[in-house]
C-alpha cells in the first residue's frame, strides 16, 4: 500500500481513541502512519511518476493547460471551496501560486500603464492604488485583474526600471515611488503589499531595524 493508501486506511481502535494521552492536539493519525512509512521505506511512496517529477513550474503550467487555461482553473477552485471541497480546492490553488511565481515573466505587468504617462488619457477609471511587489508572480497578478476591471495601478517592484522601481526595505525609495504614483493617480483608493521575508525570531527580541528588513 502506498502512503496516502495506509494514511486514510489505519484508526486507532476506540479504546486507544479515547485516551486523552492520545488525543489529536499536535498531530494526527495520518500524519504519524505516513512518519513511520517514511522511517522504513524513506520517501519513495510507490508511484513510478514521483521518481523523476517535473519541477514545479513545469507542473504548474501543464496543469494550467489541461483544464483549459488559468481563468478556469480559478472557476474549478471557487466552485470546490463553495461546495464545502476546501481539501480538493487547495491543489488547485497551489497550481495557481506555482504558476503565477514561476511562469508569470518579471518586469512591467501586462497592461498597466507606466508611471508618469497621462491617466486622464484612460478611460472609464473607476479606482485608483499602488501595488509594491509587483515585478512578477503574484504581486504582477495583483496588477493585472484590477487594471483589467477598470482601475489603474501604478505598480512598484525592487527589479523595475525608472519610476516604478521601489525598495520596501528602504524608507527614501519608497516615498519616492509613492511621490511619484500620487502624482500619477492623482489620488490612492487601495494599497497591495506583496513582499515579505522570513524572520526566525521571538516577538520580543524583534527590533524595528529588524522589521524593516
């Protein structure tokens, strides 16, 4: 049997289920069956395919392909979450992750319009914001579907040119992309941060300098 076989087919018998010793407070069942699979056979589970697996961004955009583009594979994910299906929901949504930070191309996002040219030249303007992170991945995602509904987004990212380019990390750059995007936008309505980095410290020794990492 492979892992995820033995990991839905192993319960504890109800004498055992019923200790408080062995209640499911940091763990589970299945994760415990899968430990031991993997302390004896290691991390082959028995499917030929893992052996020589596609990279991730390579998987993603198959995935993306076969059920008909991206559009549908986020209409596939909303109608599993709707249906109470979170467990099936949640592959589709790391295919979307995956195929947004590793298939969508760094630079300026596709249909925004570059800071500095005329935004009363665009029609139908319903919004205005600023989105920092957005030289590709998910941050360029986050650009492309609300200035396709209508808003216009001046978008700010450490690896893009001229007047988008932005630090988060640096207080300077980022009052003067946000200098430059109000002149642009003429005025904010919403504000996207997609940047971030993993600190691996306790709250109380995290300092400002830190933070601003």
């Amino acid at each position: 049997m492979t892992p995820d076989e033995l990991a839905h087919s192993v319960t504890l018998p109800p004498e055992l289920a019923s200790k408080d010793c062995l209640r499911e407070f940091y763990g589970n069942v299945q994760w415990g069956v899968r430990a031991i699979f993997d302390g004896y056979l290691k991390w082959f589970d028995g499917n030929p395919t893992n052996l020589f697996s596609l990279p991730p961004a390579e998987e993603a955009a198959n995935m993306v392909r076969l059920v008909g583009g991206f559009d549908a594979l986020t209409s596939h994910a909303r109608k599993a979450l709707k249906n109470g299906e979170s467990q099936w929901c949640a592959p589709s949504l790391i295919f979307m992750i995956q195929f947004l930070m590793f298939t969508v191309p760094y630079g300026e996002p596709e249909g925004v319009r570059p800071l500095g040219q005329n935004i009363n030249e665009r029609e139908n303007i319903q919004q205005r914001a600023v989105v920092i992170g957005a030289a590709g991945g998910i941050g360029q995602a986050l650009c492309r579907r609300p200035s396709q509904d209508g808003w216009a987004i001046a978008p700010g990212g450490r690896s893009m040119a001229d007047r988008h380019r932005e630090d988060a990390t640096d207080a300077e750059s980022v009052k003067s992309f946000f200098d430059h995007a109000l002149n642009h936008l003429e005025r904010l309505d919403a504000v996207a941060v997609y940047v971030g980095s993993l600190l691996l410290k306790p709250a109380h020794r995290t300092s400002l300098e830190d933070m601003g990492k």
